[in-house]
C-alpha cells in the first residue's frame, strides 16, 4: 500500500511548476452565449468573487472601460476588440494579474440606442492647447458616460467632457448602465493646429531706418480671418505678414495678431515687443591727441555709445578699403611712418544680431613738419569735415613746435648775449690803452 502510494505522489509534484503558488490570481475570461444572440463576459478568479474588484481592458489601453464583473454582448460583425481583465482583492488591496486576452467580435445590445458624438468647436479648427467640449447625446436617463479619446479613456456622469487637445486624436463615446453598454458612437478626428504666433525678422530691437517683417504663423490659414494689432489698435493689414519699412522711433510698441474662424470667436497669438533706437554713430578717438612721431604707436578707438547692444563687431576702413575687423574695438598703428597717412573710419556690427551703426567721420593722417632730414618729422591727425578750426589748429601746432624747440633758441641767444658783452668789453679795454698812450706822447 505504501508503494502503491508514491507513483501518486510523484505524479502530483511533477504538475507543480517552479514559481508557481497553490493559489493562482490569474483571472480567467468566461464567455457564455445565449440563443438571443447575445454573449455574457465574465471574469473568473479563484476564491470568493465577492472580495474581488473587476477591471476591463481593450485593446492594450491603460484605463479600463468597465468594472463590472461581467458584461453582455450581442454577436454582430461591426466591432472587435482584444479584451483582458484584470482583479484587486478588497481586503488586502492585492491585485491579480491580467488575463489572457480574447478577441470579440462584437457590437454593444440592439435595445440600447447608439449615441451621437458632437464637439465644439468643429472638430476641424481646434488650436493646439485649446479647450473642448465632447458631447455624447443618447436617449434615457441614468448613464454612465465613457470617452476613449487616443490613449486616454473619461469616465463621467454628465454628458458633455472638456479636454484640452494637444495633439491629432480620434475620439468615440458610449454609455452604460450597470452590466449594460450601449454601442460606440461613430469616431470623430480631431485635427489640431499650432495656435497663432507672431515672429519678428530680423529681431525685435531695431534701429531706426531698419526694416522690420512680422509673421502671423497660423499653420494652413484656409477659411481663417487674420487681423493685426499694435497697442491695442486694430491695424488695416489682414495678410500673414505685415513688413514695416524705414522704421522710426513712432514703430515702437506691442504686436500681435488674431485668427478668426467663421462665425467664431478670435484667438490670439502671443505678444512681441518692438523696440526702436536711433542708429547710434560710430566716434573715432585718437592717442595719444597731440603730436606724434615717425616711428611712435598710435592708437585708434572706435567708440558706440546709447545703445542695448551687447557685443560689436568693428570694421575699419582707410581711403574706403576695409583693412582690419575684429571685436576688439581699438586699431593699434604700432610704428608711424608715410605708408600710414590716409583716411581713417569705422562703424559696428552687431555680434549676433543684424543691427549695425553709422560709419565715423574720417580721421586723416598726414605727415607735415621741417623738410630736414635731420629735424624729425611731426605726425598730425585731422578730422575731415571740421573745416573752421584747421587755422587754429595750425596755430596751435606752431606754437607747440616753437616751444618744443625754445630750449634750443634760449641757449643760442644766452651764448650771443654772452659773447657780445665780452666783445665789447675787449673793444673798451683796448679804447682806453689807446688814449693813455696818446696823453703821454
């Protein structure tokens, strides 16, 4: 009897998997037709059905579409559906895994009517961002409503549903009342747009004289009424873009447009700032100010004052040929001589922008001073264009000169001083012996 007893028992434990517990949580899905044509959907798991709560999945969808533990179906080709189910026990919150899935092929019970699904604002026109309303119409009283719009599934009491639409869905809907559902409402697309958004080229801060394009992007604009704005004053322009030439300082202000659906209600875009400066003029400084060299280092500074620009980029020019660019702003002439003289001027780029100043007036470097070879040659800087002051200017310089060289004129006029009153004393010491000798003769 013993031995008899093993063959049994070995039996029984070769049947228990590794992993495996003696109590399995996977549901089952029981499906039992009737001869109405009609199917019952149940989920089954072990122990006492009451503890348990029910969840149904389509499709691979995170949000169940019923939590009953059974539904019914009439057997008609119109729609088909992968089904699981999945429990979660009450008394400890443990929740079963899913069941295998089934695939029905399914339409919902003929007495309950199919709803219609309705959306404001037409589905065709909605704005990315915006806000919707879904209304599943259905006859009766005491549904529960249920949306499956994309991925996302709704549940609710009433039958209208707001959502916000940020991208291309499909939407349906249908109703329940305890196990029984109705059909699916027809699908309805709802195709999304980017909402209106104004762009500025070149940029936003300009100078005046610039020209300035603004953009309403509206994505496809068929059927759509654009209007623009400036500091809250409709503006005549109804195009896509509005282009403002020759800007001024009167250009500044808040832009932005609106799109218009028929017989709609406005959205608009963001707004955009324009700002608008005088173009600034570029100022060439000289070191050092005075006279200079052959052979000295001058340095030229181009100096852009009252401006939002935070980075230059500066060009020099002589006798109109660009000769250096960099984003330092001084132009170093390290050892003077006559290749240099010319005309000299500059103006700024922005860095990372398209705004630029005016070109300074020409400073001109020539050289002037003593024919000489042994005098050293002056080095004299002149803004062009300041004819009145040139006069004084070469007053100035030939009083500079004259007291740079007075040292010299000072000795030389000492020493002549000098020698002419030792001349005259020898003329007076020779005069006197010449009259003693003659009164003694």
């Amino acid at each position: 009897m013993e031995l008899s007893s093993l063959p049994l028992m070995l039996l029984l434990i070769s049947n228990i998997q590794p992993g495996q517990t003696k109590e399995s949580l996977k549901p089952v899905v029981i499906i039992e037709p009737d001869k109405n044509e009609t199917v019952t959907v149940r989920c089954k798991i072990p122990g006492n059905e009451d503890d348990w709560t029910y969840s149904w999945f389509t499709d691979g969808l995170s949000q169940p579409f019923s939590t009953g533990r059974e539904f019914r179906f009439k057997i008609e080709v119109s729609d088909s559906s992968n089904i699981t189910c999945r429990g979660q026990r009450k008394s400890d919150r443990q929740k079963s895994e899913f069941s295998d899935a089934v695939t029905l092929t399914v339409s919902f019970l003929p007495e309950t009517p199919k709803p219609v699904l309705t959306v404001q604002p037409e589905p065709s026109q909605i704005f990315r961002g915006e806000t919707v309303t879904l209304t599943c119409d259905i006859q009766g009283e005491g549904w529960t409503y249920r949306w499956q719009c994309g991925d996302t599934a709704h549940t609710s009491e009433e039958k209208e549903l707001k959502i916000t639409v940020q991208i291309k869905q499909m939407c349906r809907c249908y109703s329940c009342r305890g196990s029984d559902c109705s059909k699916k409402s027809d699908a309805v697309t709802l195709t999304v747009f980017d909402k209106p958004r104004v762009t500025v080229k070149p940029q936003s801060s300009v100078f005046t004289g610039d020209t300035v394009t603004l953009s309403c992007d509206v994505g496809q604009s068929a059927g759509l009424r654009i209007t623009w704005y400036k500091n809250f004053v409709r503006l005549k322009s109804d195009a896509e873009t509005e282009t403002l030439r020759d800007v001024s300082l009167s250009d500044g202000g808040e832009y932005w447009c609106g799109v218009q659906r028929e017989n709609k209600a406005t959205t608009q875009s963001q707004r955009v700032k324009l700002t608008v400066r005088e173009r600034p003029k570029a100022v060439v400084r000289v070191q050092p100010d005075g006279r200079v060299f052959r052979g000295q280092t001058v340095t030229l500074t181009c100096d852009i004052q009252e401006t939002d620009v935070t980075s230059w980029s500066y060009i020099w020019k002589k006798d109109d040929s660009v000769i250096h660019e960099s984003q330092s702003w001084e132009y170093r002439i390290s050892s003077v001589n006559e290749s240099h003289t010319g005309h000299y001027s500059c103006r700024g780029n922005e860095t990372d922008g398209s705004r630029y100043s005016h070109t300074s007036d020409e400073v001109t470097l020539t050289l002037s001073g003593f024919p000489s070879s042994e005098a050293p040659l002056p080095v004299t800087l002149t803004a062009s264009g300041s004819e009145a002051p040139l006069p004084v200017l070469s007053v100035v310089k030939l009083i500079s000169f004259l007291l740079a060289a007075s040292p010299y004129l000072l000795v030389s006029f000492i020493i002549g001083v000098k020698s002419y009153r030792v001349h005259g004393e020898r003329s007076g010491l020779q005069a006197g012996q010449f009259s003693t000798r003659t009164l003694l003769r």
